[in-house]
C-alpha cells in the first residue's frame, strides 16, 4: 500500500510565509507520503527571480523534514521562469525531494505531469498508460473543472484523455470534481475571492489496482 497526502498552490512569498510554513510543519509531521501538486512559489513566472532568503529556509526546513522518499513535486506555472519546461524554481530541493519536471510514471504507477502549456496530447496520455499508470497526479489545466466557485474552465485537456485513471489536478483554488479529474485545490484562500470556499486536504492510497480517496474538510 502506496499513501499520499496531496497539497498545492501554496503560493509562497513573504507575504505568505508563515502560513505556508504552518502547512509545511503539519505536512511534514504525517506519517505519509507528501506530493505537492506546482505553484509551490507565487511570483516566479512573472519575475524570473527567487526570494533567496526564503528558499534557504525551505532548503533547511526540507533537509530537516523530510526525505526524498516522502516529499514528491512537481513544478506549476507559477513555478517556471520561462517557456522551457525544465526552467522551474524547485531543482534546488533535488537533493530533499524528488522532483518530477518532465512527465513520468513511477513503479507504483503514478503518472507525474508538471505544468505543460496546452496540456498532453492523447498520445502522450496512451504512453503513460501503457508504462501502466494507475492515477495522475498533475498541475494542468481541464476543461469543465471550476476555476472558481461558479466559474468553468474553458480551456485545457478534456477529461475523457483519461478514461480509466483517476486524476488529481492542483492548478484550480476550488475543490471541485468532473468525471474523473478530482481538482484538489489550494488549503487556505491565496486570494480574497476564495475566503469562503470550502478548504479540503486529499488523501490517495494505492492498494494495487485499488485506488481510495478520503476528502476531509480543514475548515
């Protein structure tokens, strides 16, 4: 039996900082795997820079937490500096953590997918499936997902590409679900508009071809 606890769209700037790390400190103290599913930085992608005092604390946080058998990530749009996927804010953390930039399927058949601008194509989709992907964990956007509470994505992969495989997908703040993409979302409101939805921390376990998700409130 294979366990995650998923988090994304942390969103960490100095701003948020402390809330961040008080997520961080539960995250770390589960005697579980932990995946954080990209937009683990806020500002990234618009200035191409990293607050250096923030990332040294991560670095010391992580090496004193966790391992690279329990902290799995994958980098978000918020996460990349450029249009060159492998241009992302977390290699430093390679050494902590193991960090999926390119799309991957594990031994225990889970399919990582990063932030790919327009998405996978069904061919990619049928290659993971094929190396025997069970479930996705992904940062990407779907169509049909709310963005926001009662705002659709328009844009994006079609659900249906992934037919037979549960998909969990950071990238939207507002937990929602269609079809078989589970959007996890965000675990405490980034911006105004989210103060009253509903927070939610997602568990995954892996019991071969068994897979059981628990949804529980956080607030």
């Amino acid at each position: 039996m294979v366990k995650y606890v998923l988090a994304s769209d942390l969103h960490l700037s100095e701003t948020t900082e402390e809330v961040v790390f008080s997520i961080l400190s539960y995250l770390a103290s589960l005697n579980t795997k932990v995946a954080i599913l990209g937009d683990f930085y806020d500002e990234v992608y618009r200035t191409s820079c990293v607050d250096v005092r923030l990332q040294n604390r991560l670095l010391s946080f992580f090496k004193a937490h966790f391992t690279k058998d329990k902290l799995f990530m994958i980098p978000g749009n918020h996460d990349q500096f450029s249009s060159y996927e492998f241009d992302h804010a977390l290699h430093c953390f390679s050494s902590v953590a193991t960090i999926y930039t390119t799309a991957q399927c594990d031994e225990d058949g889970v399919a990582w997918l990063p932030y790919k601008k327009g998405g996978y194509n069904s061919a990619e989709i049928r290659e993971l499936k094929r190396r025997g992907a069970k479930v996705v964990f992904t940062h990407n956007d779907f169509k049909y997902l709310e963005t926001r509470k009662g705002y659709l994505s328009e844009e994006g992969m079609h659900p249906s590409l992934f037919n037979g495989i549960k998909v969990f997908n950071g990238h939207y703040h507002f937990p929602n679900k269609h079809q078989n993409v589970q959007c996890i979302g965000s675990l405490y409101s980034v911006h105004k508009n989210e103060v009253f939805d509903q927070k939610v921390l997602v568990t995954v376990e892996l019991h071969g071809d068994i897979i059981q998700t628990s949804i529980k409130n956080v607030r």
